[in-house]
C-alpha cells in the first residue's frame, strides 16, 4: 500500500499549500505585490476573486478523495494478484470481484457465448491457477480506455461504505466517521461546478474559509482512516478464507 500512501501524502502537502494561501487571502483587504519591468505594483484581491478561490477548494478536496480511492482499490487488487493465491483460498468477496474482473479483462468477451465464458473461468478455478486482477485496458497508444474501477465523480463515505461491503474491507472508522459525513456536500459541490450547474462565485459566496478548511481536514482525516482500514485488511489476510 505504500504507492497509495505516497499518493496520499503528495495530494495532502498540495491541498495544505493551496489552503495556507486562502487563508492568508482572508484578510479584511487581501492585497497582491508584484513587480512589473522593475515597478512595484499592487492588486487588491477583491470578494469576488476570493468566492472564486473558495469554490475550487471543492475541487482540489474531492479530487484527493476520489484519486485516493481509486489507487487504494487498485492497489488492494494488485496486493492479491502479488500473494499467489488460487481462487479456492479467496474469501467469497474477492472471489466474486475476481470473476467479475475475468470478464472486464475479456477483450473478445462479446463474441463469446455464456457457456464458453463460464468454461473458460471453471478451468482456472480447478487448475489453481493463482489469481490476477487486470485494473485498466489501454489501447495501442498506452491510454486507458477502460478501468475496472470506475468512481465517475460520486466518491463520498455512502458510496466507500458500498464500496467496502464490495472488496470486503472494514468502513468503519471510529472518531472519523463523523468527519466522512462533509463528503456528501464536497461530492455534491464538486459535481455542481463541474457540470455548470452553479457559478464558482455563487458557490463561492455560501462558505466561509474557515468552512472550507473544515471540509478540507475532515475529509483528509476520513481518507487516512480508510488507508489505515485497507492497509490491515491486507497485512491480516483478511482477503483470505480460513
């Protein structure tokens, strides 16, 4: 888990840098200095500029959640695929992602009749083949054109608590649970500026600073707390049935 740790991390250090100058933007008359050609100049950040800067927090928080998420997921399935392990020593949970993944990774799945899909997925189980997942299908360029986790801008704590039932980790998070719960409102928000359903300055006018580092922290204390989850999960070989 540590590619996913360091994602993390990264994600955290940018975030906090972008939030210590909104901070510091929220001042009674936030002003910018500069030179131009060796001419000091000034430029008064005005409220409308700051709603803006306020708007796409949401941005930058939701896009530490879903990145997150998915490179946790990917590699939680890359941990599995590294344990050589036969499908008979699955917990059923993975079991039934491994088939699904089977025919995610299918390229000629739609010319193959059920029957033979079914065929093909019982001769590796009987063999004790060791187990693989395949996480993206590129194309002859490099680029991905398919992911077998597909998030599509709906990641908050309802949709990981689905999530967890799914691959079979604990989402329970203790003091942190609470903290999830502004998921909803940043998932919301962000889909919201995406689409064009509202304006940055509009968003931006509803919440304060001191707001948006809330949402911001809460949702760096929930997703650690969901690494931690994983992290056991994988460590304890809980993925395995005994």
């Amino acid at each position: 888990m540590e590619k996913a740790k360091e994602e993390f991390q990264n994600r955290e250090i940018e975030i906090n840098k972008y939030f210590d100058f909104l901070t510091k933007l929220d001042n009674d008359v936030p002003t910018l200095h500069y030179t131009t050609l060796g001419v000091n100049q000034a430029h008064i950040i005005d409220s409308n500029l700051l709603k803006i800067l306020k708007a796409n927090g949401f941005l930058l928080i939701y896009n530490l959640v879903e990145s997150v998420t998915r490179i946790l997921l990917v590699e939680f399935l890359n941990s599995i695929s590294k344990s050589n392990i036969s499908f008979e020593k699955l917990n059923q949970d993975i079991q039934n992602l491994w088939i699904a993944n089977k025919r995610f990774a299918d390229k000629n799945i739609k010319n193959k009749s059920e029957e033979t899909i079914f065929q093909e997925i019982y001769k590796e189980i009987v063999t004790n083949t060791f187990v693989s997942f395949t996480t993206e299908i590129k194309n002859n360029q490099g680029e991905i054109t398919k992911e077998f986790i597909e998030l599509s801008g709906n990641v908050d704590a309802t949709k990981i608590r689905r999530l967890a039932l799914k691959y079979g980790f604990d989402s329970k998070v203790g003091e942190a649970e609470k903290a999830g719960a502004d998921l909803e409102e940043i998932r919301r928000k962000r889909n919201y500026l995406a689409h064009g359903r509202l304006s940055f300055m509009e968003c931006g006018a509803k919440v304060s600073v001191i707001d948006m580092c809330k949402y911001k922290d809460n949702a760096i204390f929930y997703m650690h707390s969901i690494i931690m989850n994983i992290e056991n999960h994988i460590i304890s070989g809980k993925f395995k049935t005994f």
